[in-house]
C-alpha cells in the first residue's frame, strides 16, 4: 500500500466511527424524545411516529453517504452525509417551538449532543478532497 493509500484507509476508519458516534447519538435523542415527547413541548402534531419516521429517513444518509464515498463515488457520498448532517441541525429546532431555559438539562444534552455530533462530522468532512489520490 502507498502512502496515500494508507491515508485513505485511515480517513475512511475515522469518517465510520464519526458516522457510528452520529448515529449513536441521535438515536438516544429520539429515543429520548419519544419517551418524554410531552416535556419537550412539541405542537400536537408532531408524534412519536413522526418522529421515528424522521429518523429512518435522515440516518440511511449516513451509511448510503460513506458506501457511495469507499466506492469512488466522491461527490455523491459527501452530499449524503452533508444533507445527514444538515438534518442533525435540524434539532436546534426544539429551540424555535421552547426556549432552552424552559428543558430540562437532560433535553438539553441530548439536542445539544445531537448538533455537536453533527458538527464534528461536518468538519471532518470538509478536510475531504473531492476526489481523493489514491
């Protein structure tokens, strides 16, 4: 293997443990939320159902973004898991409908966990060439 190679293979291993620590992640927040959804105060039409349907909508993104990417398919892979880091944003949303002193600290770690998350992944992404020399 050349160095470049091995470079690769590292950044690969460090881009799937990132994509396994995001998904980790929001998997806790969801769970959370859906257990103690009243305490989020969320409007009445947001359900646990439509909450798990969020989640299996955005977290395929992840694997899909990193399967396109070990496959060559740089430009793909990496809007994949941008638009999966995107929708992790998203739950800064719980902001817009409470303001954070009004959620408990537990809330407030899992959403914040959530975006921080989300935030390392997107930053280690941005250090990806689109099309890597190997």
């Amino acid at each position: 293997m050349t160095a470049m190679e091995i470079e690769y293979t590292q950044r690969k291993k460090w881009l799937l443990a990132l994509i396994l620590l995001n998904i980790l992640v929001s998997l806790g927040h969801y769970i959370h939320n859906i257990i103690f959804l009243p305490q989020y105060h969320e409007p009445a039409w947001i359900t646990p159902a439509l909450i798990d349907s969020l989640w299996f909508v955005m977290t395929p993104l992840s694997g899909i973004g990193y399967i396109l990417y070990s496959q060559g398919k740089f430009k793909l892979g990496l809007a994949c898991l941008y638009s999966y880091c995107g929708m992790s944003l998203l739950v800064l949303g719980h902001y817009a409908i409470a303001p954070i002193w009004t959620l408990s600290l537990t809330i407030n770690l899992v959403i914040f966990s959530e975006a921080i998350a989300a935030i390392f992944l997107a930053v280690y992404l941005l250090q990806f060439p689109i099309k890597p020399k190997c």
